[in-house]
C-alpha cells in the first residue's frame, strides 16, 4: 500500500511540474523555483514513504534552492 502512495504522490508531483512548465511567460527565476519545488516535493515523497509533511517540506526546501539557483542565472 506504501508503494501505490509513494508512486502516485510522485506521479502528481512530476504532473503539477509539466503543467507548470507550460507557463511560457514565467521568468527564469520562477521557473527554476517551480522545477525545484516540483522535485523537492517528489524527494520529500520518496524519502518518507509519502508523508504529506515530507512531501510538502521537499516542496518548501526545493522551492528555496530553486529560487536562489535562479539568482545566479539572471
């Protein structure tokens, strides 16, 4: 039963990513801050057997790299 959380929490994840990535119009650094949320969110998953709490504070850490990633890159 784990494993079908953990498998559909990542397949959410990945799906809300490419949804995002649709959004032609978001500057670079959002979009880095969205990509790192986006996989933040599936480690947190995977990390802690699909925990919400370890899904939501991967999203919560990638979102912070991501958007200072998209610092440098300006």
């Amino acid at each position: 039963m784990k494993t079908i959380k953990v498998t559909a929490t990542a397949i959410l994840a990945v799906a809300a990513l490419v949804g995002l990535g649709a959004c032609g119009d978001m500057s670079r650094q959002n979009r880095d801050m969205a990509i790192g949320a986006g996989a933040g969110a599936v480690g947190g998953a995977v990390l802690t057997g699909g925990s919400a709490i370890g899904t939501i504070g991967g999203a919560a850490v990638g979102g912070v790299i991501g958007n200072e990633v998209g610092k440098d890159r300006k």
